[in-house]
C-alpha cells in the first residue's frame, strides 16, 4: 500500500490526527512511569520481613500510673502467655518489624567516631525473641538469660552481646567473619553472637530507609517502660483464636493497664503498605482511563473521517478495491498517527523519569518499559480503529457513491 495518498489524506485533516497523536504521545508517558513505580511499590510489598507472619500477633500494653516493680510485673505476664495452650512463646520488645515506629541508631566500629558505620534498628528482646519470630540464625549462638539486662528508657544501651541480620553484618563486616567483632552503640561495646538470616526494619517506606531496610540489631534488654509490645507466636492456625486469649490473660494478671493495637502480623504488614497499595490502585486506574481515553479518542475520530469519506470510499470500491484494502487503509493511517505519537511520548517518558530521579530520588526506569509501553500504545491502536475500519470496508459502492 502506497505511504504518500494516506500522509495527502491526513493533512487535510491535521488536527485530529495531531491530536491523537498528542494523545497518544502523553498516554505513553504516563503508562510508562506510571508503571515503572506500580511495578517498584508491588516489589517493596513482596519483600519478606524475615519473620513467620502467619503465626505471629502483637499488642501493646500502657499501665496505668507509674509502677516501680515493671520488671515483676512484665516477668508475670510473660509466664501468663507462654502458659496459654496455644502459644508457642512470646516476648516483650520496644518496637516490632512493619511497625512504622522504633528506634533508630547508628552503629560504629570504635568508640567516639565521628560518622557511623551503619544505620539500624535496634529491637530490645530476650532469649525467647528468635523462637517467637521463627527467624533464622545463620551463625553464631542465640542469647541466654544471662545476657538479658534491664533497661530504662533514657539510659544508654550497655547491651553486652547483641545479634545482627546478615545485611547488617556485611555492611559493618564486608567480607569478614562479624561473629565476635566488636561494635559500640553510643560508645558502648558490644561483642555480636549471633547472625540472623533476614529482619526487617519497622519502615518500610521512603527513599532513606530503603537503604537500610534489613539493618536489624537485636539487644538482650528488658524494655522497662509505662509502655511495650508484646510479640506472641501461636502454634500453627491458632493466631486467629489466640487474640482474645491473650487480651485475657493479661488483664487477669493485672487491670491496671490499656491494651491496644492488638492486630495479627498479617494486619501490621497490610497497615505497613498501605500507602503503597494506595498509590499503586490509584495508579493502576489512572492507567487504565487513559487507555480508555485514547481507544475512545481513535474510534471518535476514525468513525468521522468514515463518514467524511463515504463518497471516495465508494469510489474506490467501484473501481475494485478490496474490502482488504480498505481496512488495511485506515490501519496503516492509525499507524502513521501511533508512530509518531509513540516516538513523541518515549522522549516525554523518558524526560519525565528523569525529572522524577532528580526531584523524588527514584530509580531510573528500565528501557523495557519504554519498549513495551510502545507496542501497547501501537497494539491498541490497530485494535480501536478496527471497529470504523471494518464499517468502511463494508460500505458497498453504489451506497457509497450516492448523494446525501
């Protein structure tokens, strides 16, 4: 099929044409960052947290007044939950993974250093903390009662031992052995233990704590605060039916509390994304509108030029031109018009992803979004303009070639 009467055709009718285009051109953009960043929040809400989710529920516990015997008391409710047949253990920590607030601290190499080796989260357990949270432990040992110490807040952390993850040992320790190196957490020494395999970091959102996500420490320390959170491991399938047990239990061993944030692991991570998966739908739906927009836009256009052209479709029909042809003729025009749209809307894809980087600190997109945006956008548009093709093709020449 001859390329020139179809670009003739088109200047006759330039602004429709540039407009699809243009429609076209900023689809694509969109659809491509837009995806890009779908693609990116689906990835960060996959991540695993290291931790056995299914099994695992958290609540926290405010007392009342200021006690003077929180060691006591928290001992006692301890010894309350591990007694209930359905849990498989528990402890009382500061801050829980997902949970979107903990403590926050650099990790240095040799006291008094002036820019820390790492940042971490510092999560405050006892030797029952491993086991509670199913995590792994790829080296070294776990810790013992012996290790455990009280700890008031306010005080600075004189932990003894600690255990980091893996993705905190390499950063302190690249290429080395981290068991039995030392460490100071505000210029007090502690020797790691123990490695675990994976534990994420209570943030899970923004582009600072993406660069230590898994950066974990554990410190054998008894929180004693007016406040905690009480991590509890059920046995297999029980965690749905151990949430009111557990309110229970605590309460008979002492009313002079408030229970809150009582919720299964399940719904602290649902609750961790849910900025994510918001951002992500209403992506996903602006996306879509405008696919929708454009298959619109070329089916509305391509009818009118159908109309218009009945009288010349007619003709070329009765000097023998195929219905073929005819279809072929208003795909190829939609092509003309998608290519040049598409080239348009892969430099705006790519300019607008280069002022995302620079201004929100994201990652650069891949070329395979650009690319299969492309053929999408192209995909698309042979398929709406097939409709009104079809419909020309179909009109039959003595029809064609009447007055209206």
């Amino acid at each position: 099929m001859q390329i020139r009467p179809i670009v003739s055709a088109m200047r006759r009718n330039k602004v429709g044409a540039v407009l699809i285009a243009l429609q076209m051109a900023v689809t694509l953009a969109i659809l491509c960052n837009a995806l890009f960043i779908i693609t990116q929040r689906l990835a960060l809400m996959a991540r695993p947290s290291g931790l056995d989710e299914a099994d695992i529920l958290t609540l926290r516990s405010d007392w009342i007044g200021q006690p003077d015997d929180l060691l006591a008391r928290q001992q006692a409710d301890l010894a309350a939950l591990r007694a209930l047949p359905d849990v498989a253990d528990a402890y009382i920590t500061n801050s829980v993974p997902l949970g979107t607030s903990g403590w926050l601290d650099g990790i240095d190499l040799k006291p008094g250093q002036k820019h820390s080796t790492a940042d971490s989260t510092i999560y405050m357990v006892d030797e029952h903390a491993l086991d509670t949270l199913g995590v792994r432990l790829v080296a070294g040992r776990n810790f013992t009662a012996e290790d455990v110490k009280s700890y008031n807040f306010g005080d600075n952390i004189d932990a003894g031992v600690v255990i980091v993850t893996k993705a905190l040992a390499d950063k302190l320790f690249p290429g080395a052995d981290p068991l039995g190196r030392a460490v100071y957490l505000e210029d007090h020494m502690a020797t790691i233990v123990g490695v675990i395999e994976r534990l994420q970091t209570p943030w899970v959102s923004g582009s600072d704590s993406q660069k230590f996500v898994e950066h974990s420490l554990l410190a054998p320390l008894h929180p004693l605060g007016p406040s905690v959170r009480f991590v509890v491991r059920a046995r297999p399938g029980r965690a749905a039916a151990l949430l009111q047990q557990v309110q229970q239990a605590l309460l008979q061993v002492n009313h002079a509390r408030v229970l809150s944030l009582v919720k299964p692991f399940s719904q602290v991570r649902a609750e961790a994304y849910r900025d994510d998966r918001g951002l992500a739908i209403i992506l996903g739906v602006v996306c879509v509108s405008l696919l929708g927009i454009t298959v619109f836009g070329i089916v509305g256009l391509t009818s009118f030029w159908v109309t218009q052209r009945r009288r010349q479709i007619g003709v070329r029909r009765a000097l023998g031109a195929t219905r073929r042809a005819i279809l072929g003729y208003f795909q190829t025009e939609n092509l003309l018009i998608a290519a040049a749209g598409t080239l348009l809307g892969a430099a705006l894809a790519v300019g607008l992803n280069l002022w995302m980087v620079s201004a929100f600190e994201m990652q650069r997109m891949q070329a395979g979004y650009v690319v299969g945006a492309v053929a999408a956008i192209l995909l698309l548009g042979q398929f709406a303009v097939l409709w009104p093709a079809l419909r020309a093709a179909s009109i039959p020449p003595a029809l064609a070639t009447r007055a209206t």
